[in-house]
C-alpha cells in the first residue's frame, strides 16, 4: 500500500515531521494548557464570522 507521502521529496517530508514534533511539543506547554479555552474561543469566534459571511451560509 502506498503512503501519501511516498512520491514527495524527502526534503519536504522531513520538515513536515520536524514542525508536527513542534506542534505537539508546544501544545504541552504551560502556557498554551492555561490558555487553552481562549485560544479555542478565539478560533471559534473567527469562524463563526467567516461562516456568517460565506454566501451559502446567509439568511435572507
């Protein structure tokens, strides 16, 4: 079975790893676990404002 990776350059797989090791390096630090939920409400709040402004998604 072929992975999805498999034909891209190997360059640009290994940085695809090195930032996913970052990302879940950073996502156990102190400060991103005590801001967890603002971040989240932040995330939440621009989307609900791109959602409300998307054509399909208006009520008229």
């Amino acid at each position: 079975m072929k992975t999805f990776y498999e034909d891209w350059p190997e360059t640009f797989v290994s940085r695809l790893d090195m930032l996913r090791a970052l990302d879940d390096r950073g996502s156990t630090r102190r400060l991103y676990l005590e801001r967890t939920g603002a971040i989240f409400d932040a995330l939440a709040e621009e989307i609900r404002t791109v959602v409300a402004g998307h054509p399909e998604t208006r009520r008229e």
